[in-house]
C-alpha cells in the first residue's frame, strides 16, 4: 500500500526524520507561506497535514484534505496518558 507524503507545518521541523524512520515519506513548508498557499500545496499534492495551527486544520477539514492535530490539547492528552501508565507501572499490589 502506497503512504501519502506527511506535510509538516513549520512549528513542526524536526518530527520529520523521526516520521522518515517510522517510513513515512515527509515534506516541510518553506518558511513563511501563507495558510492558503499550505492549503493548495496540500491539495494539489494530496498531502497529509500535520500542524498546531487550529485555523489551518480547520481550513483542511474544509477542503477535504487529511490532517492531524499535535495541537496542545493533543499534547495534554498523551502526556497524561503517560503519566497515568507511569502511576499505574509503580503502584504494586
């Protein structure tokens, strides 16, 4: 089955080559584009969008085109969850 390529928004540099060595093929925006030239260059491509920016995800979920959140209610969630199995691994009964 063919991956699609993970466009990473630029808060995002660096998850890049830890997404390459899960094998996923990734791209960045070029510094500084607009959202509407990041929603076109997702569309064009059929990119798969991964950012923080809410406004942007929003404008992708307009335009049908696929995206992920790492947004900080994202972040909140797995650092709980971690935290909860750490808690959860140390309480012996």
């Amino acid at each position: 089955m063919h991956r699609p390529t993970v466009l990473l928004d630029e808060q995002l540099f660096g998850l890049d080559e830890y997404l390459r060595d899960l094998g996923w093929s990734t791209t960045k925006v070029t510094p500084g584009i607009t959202d509407d030239e990041v929603v076109n260059l997702a569309k064009d491509n059929k990119y798969i969008v991964v950012s923080l920016d809410k406004k942007l995800l929003s404008r992708c979920r307009v335009m049908g085109i696929p995206s992920v959140d790492l947004g900080l209610e994202v972040q909140a969630k797995i650092v709980h969850e971690s935290l909860q199995r750490i808690i959860t691994s140390q309480v012996r009964p």
